[in-house]
C-alpha cells in the first residue's frame, strides 16, 4: 500500500498562534490528510501561543496519556489589576496600587507558591460543572463553586522585574490541570494587590519541545505529503516513555 492511501499515524506538534485554536488545528488536519480520526490533547487560552499537541489516527489512543504529562510556560504578570478571565482577555474588575511592592515581596510571593498546593480552576475555564463548561456559564453572568485541584509547581524562574510597570516575566514547569493564569492571579492576591496574565506560552510538554513544532503559517499551506513527514511516528511517540 502507498504512502498516499495509508491511513496517517502520529503526533504532530503546532505552534499556535493567538486567536488560532485547537478546533482550527484539528479541522486543518482532517482537510489536510483526509480522515477523521484527529484530536488534541488539551487546549490553550486565545492570547496563548505555543505547543498545541495533534494527534492522528491510531496515536488518538495515547491521547489520555499525553494530556497527563508535565507542561513548561512562559508568562508575563501585570500587577494591580485583575480581570474576570484571570488574563489580557477579561474586563478589569478591580485596581490595586502595587508601587510600595519592592523586588523581595514578589519573589516571596512566588516562593509561597512552590511544590504541591490546592489550585482552584477560573470561571473562564473548560472545567464542568454538571456537564456544563464554566466559561458557558460565566458568559450568562454565572459564578459556580468549582472544586480545587491539587497541582504542583516543579520549579520556576523569574527572568524579568520591571517595579515600574508591575511587570513579572517568569517561566513555570508545572503538573498537568494546572492554570498559569490562577497562578498569577493567586500571586496577585498574596502580593494584596491582584494581578493578571498579559502573556503566555507553551514551550514544552512531556518529551515535546517547542523547537519540534510546525507553525501555523506553514500548517495552513501544507500539503498531505509534506504534513505526513511532519508527524512523529507512533513507535517512538511511546519509545520516548519507555511504553
């Protein structure tokens, strides 16, 4: 059997850009190669860029498996204000002075947040709530008790401190289910003064690296040949995790 007429086999790695989704990445892919057996493991906010993870074929089995792997960031913070959305995205619900904050306050806010801790998830989030997904229920005006997740910050590093500007930039390797945007919201909280997530980007997840990954311009003129010799085959997809 020809390479053309197998049915594709792997994982392909996309580097999402802002307003580009998850939705769009699988419909490209199912146009691309001609077959409905596509998915995603995990989505990442609008204003996010970076690692969108696109499996194909038989690879949709590991999808489960890929989602649970530990996931690499980079974010910038904005101190003083914070949104409904806990991001760049949201309409400001309340402003804090954050000027009296010196550079030691905010490295122990984010000391204060290191190992294993009770996480809960934002409205603006895909999490149910009977079935429902929150964001739904927050574009009605409706705030639901969600129940916390135990996360864990594996180790970070703050790369940027701009006093002047309430500006943090800052690279987090963090567990799976874990919301960079409640993490800067929460340091917001424990620095007294809110804060909110301006940027953010998936550099890695699990064996996955940002360097592997096909951007969205090359994605979107792909032929089928060209996105076949994209994918990472399957065999080493599970080699990689010793499965």
């Amino acid at each position: 059997m020809s390479q053309t007429t197998e049915q594709p086999c792997g994982v392909l790695l996309v580097d999402k850009d802002p307003g580009f989704t998850s939705h769009n990445a699988v419909a490209l892919c199912r146009r691309i190669l001609n077959t409905k057996k596509v998915g995603h493991c995990g989505t990442l906010d609008p204003m996010a860029t970076g690692m969108l993870i696109v499996v194909i074929g038989k690879a949709t089995k590991v999808q489960d498996l890929l989602m649970c792997e530990d996931k690499v960031y980079t974010a910038t913070l904005k101190l003083g204000i914070e949104t409904n959305s806990q991001d760049a995205d949201g309409e400001v619900v309340a402003e804090k002075p954050f000027e009296h904050l010196t550079e030691d306050d905010i490295r122990a806010a984010f000391r204060h947040f290191e190992g294993e801790f009770d996480q809960v998830p934002p409205m603006y989030s895909a999490v149910k709530i009977n079935g429902v997904p929150c964001y739904k229920l927050a574009r009605k005006g409706q705030e639901v008790e969600r129940k916390a997740r135990h996360v864990k910050v594996l180790s970070y590093d703050i790369t940027r401190i701009d006093l002047a500007a309430g500006e943090v930039d800052f690279t987090v390797h963090c567990s799976k289910g874990f919301y960079v945007r409640t993490y800067a919201h929460d340091i917001g909280q424990h620095l007294g003064c809110g804060a909110h997530l301006t940027a953010l980007r998936r550099i890695r997840s699990g064996h996955f690296d940002i360097s592997e990954a096909v951007d969205v311009p090359t994605l979107k003129s792909a032929g089928r040949d060209e996105l076949l010799a994209r994918l990472l085959p399957l065999e080493k997809v599970l080699a990689d995790r010793n499965i």
